[in-house]
C-alpha cells in the first residue's frame, strides 16, 4: 500500500475521526488538485517547523515503533497545509504557532511542554464550539465561498492532532508499527485474533 492509496483508508482506520477540512484536503492531494486555494505565499519559518516537529513527537513520541519525527511527520503537514488547504486553516494554524512562540514553547522542559499542550487541548475545545456553530450558520449562505475566506479554520490543534496522525498512519513504518502490513492480501477468511496480535492492514 503506497501512501496515496492509504490517504482513503486510513480515516476508517482511525475510526472515521477527521474534519471536513481534512477530508477534503485528503481528496485534493489524493487528486492532485493544484493549490486552487492555496494561497503561494503561505509558509512557515524555520522556527515554526521545529515547532511542529517538536509537537508532532510529543502526539506521537518514539518508544518501542519509530515516533512522528523518524517517519517524515513534519514535512507531510507543511506539505499538506501548503497544498491542500485553504485560507481559514492557514490562519488558524498559524495563530496556533504564533500563541506557542510566545511562551517560547521550544525552551519549555518536558513538564512544561506537557502543561502547555493540555491548555492548548482545552483551548481548543472551546473554539471547536465556536467554529461548529460557525459552520452551521454558513450553511444556507449563498455567499459561503466568500465567508470561508473570512472566517476561521478549523482550530490549530485539530489540525495538528489530524494531519500527526494522518502523517503517520500513511507512512509504511507507521503502518507497520501498529498493523500487520500485508501488501498482497490473500483469500479472504475468518482467523481468531490471538492475544496482543495487530490488527491487518492491506
């Protein structure tokens, strides 16, 4: 399974858990879209992408499997982001990154780097309700196209939670770190899983 191929299965995966943003960002890289909503002067400096490293490791550290940074993680959601998405998440993200700067996230020590992201999780919460309500209202707009590119995106710790895991589970050592990868699937058939046995990934 090529990482292309594994941009629509893995949502189901994961329990079908990502936004509509993500869904559709999925669907734009996985057609090869050109950035129709991707503004060319969207980037992140050099300071923010070890901030999303560094956050990305703690979503998914290494221990016993390789962690978010071992499997190419941060370069797959500046990718993303660059590509895929539109303004309203360009905006959120960055705003999520620029809080962090200021508390100057990357000198933090482990406790507190932990701390902070808890906040950020709670925070987070909060604007979740904030921008469901958002998108309810923008749902019988004519107008909706142009106030996607005024409003907010979905909430930086969304984004980073769901574009983390989409990294990883999309890549062949996080495949394989959590599912038994077989890449040539044989006949179909009922097995009893045995204790601690993954679960397979075609």
């Amino acid at each position: 399974m090529n990482r292309r191929n594994a941009l629509t299965h893995v949502a189901a995966l994961l329990g079908g858990a990502f936004s509509a943003p993500t869904l559709l960002a999925m669907k734009r890289w996985e057609d090869h879209i050109p950035g129709e909503s991707s503004p060319p002067g969207f980037t992140l400096t050099e300071n923010q992408k070890l901030l999303v490293a560094e956050i990305a490791e703690m979503i998914i550290p290494r221990t016993s499997t390789p962690g978010a940074k071992d499997v190419g993680v941060p370069a797959f959601i500046v990718m993303m982001l660059q590509d895929c998405y539109k303004t309203p998440e360009h905006k959120s993200f960055l705003e999520g990154l620029s809080r962090l700067e200021k508390i100057q996230f990357l000198h933090l020590d482990a406790a507190q780097k932990t701390d902070a992201l808890k906040q950020v999780e709670i925070d987070a919460a909060e604007e979740m309700k904030v921008y469901q309500v958002q998108q309810t209202k923008m749902g019988d707009n004519e107008d909706r196209e142009q106030m996607a590119i005024q409003v907010k995106g979905l909430p930086y710790w969304r984004l980073m939670k769901e574009l983390t895991m989409l990294g990883y589970f999309t890549s062949e050592e996080g495949l394989k770190s959590s599912f038994e990868y077989v890449p040539v699937p044989g006949k179909l058939e009922m097995i009893k899983m045995k204790p601690h046995q993954k679960a397979f990934a075609y």
